[in-house]
C-alpha cells in the first residue's frame, strides 16, 4: 500500500460549482471552505460563486448548471 502523503489543512465543507455559459462555453470548479459562524448556505453559494467569478471573469453572466455544498467528510 503506498505511504500517505502530507496533505495541507482542508475545510469543513467540500464545493463543486460548473457555470456554463449557453452555447459556448462551461467551467467546472471544485475546493474546499470553512464558512464562518451563522453562514447560510445561500451565502456560502454566493461567495463561491464570486471566488470562482473573480478568477475567471469570462464566466460573469453564466449559469450555474450544478451546486454542491457539503461537510467534508465520509
């Protein structure tokens, strides 16, 4: 069995996010987030969508085709 690997911290709560734009494009992100106390998860979608929006600008106006928010963990 291969020897674990050092991993860096990770947060409380997994993401996946695919905005597509109709027609002509679609981006897939994934990652994880330690929303702070009281956070929604409306408002964890909402800075998501702003963190991935920042990175890839072109994706502004797109939908968003698929939404996950969950604990991360098994």
């Amino acid at each position: 069995m291969p020897e674990p690997v050092a991993q860096q911290p990770q947060g409380t709560h997994f993401f996946l996010i695919t905005l597509d734009v109709p027609g002509r494009m679609q981006f897939t992100s994934h990652g994880t987030y330690n929303p702070p106390e009281g956070v929604t998860r409306q408002d964890a979608y909402l800075a998501i969508r702003q963190h991935v929006v920042e990175s890839r600008p072109e994706f502004q106006q797109a939908n968003v085709a698929f939404f996950a928010f969950d604990r991360n963990e098994v």
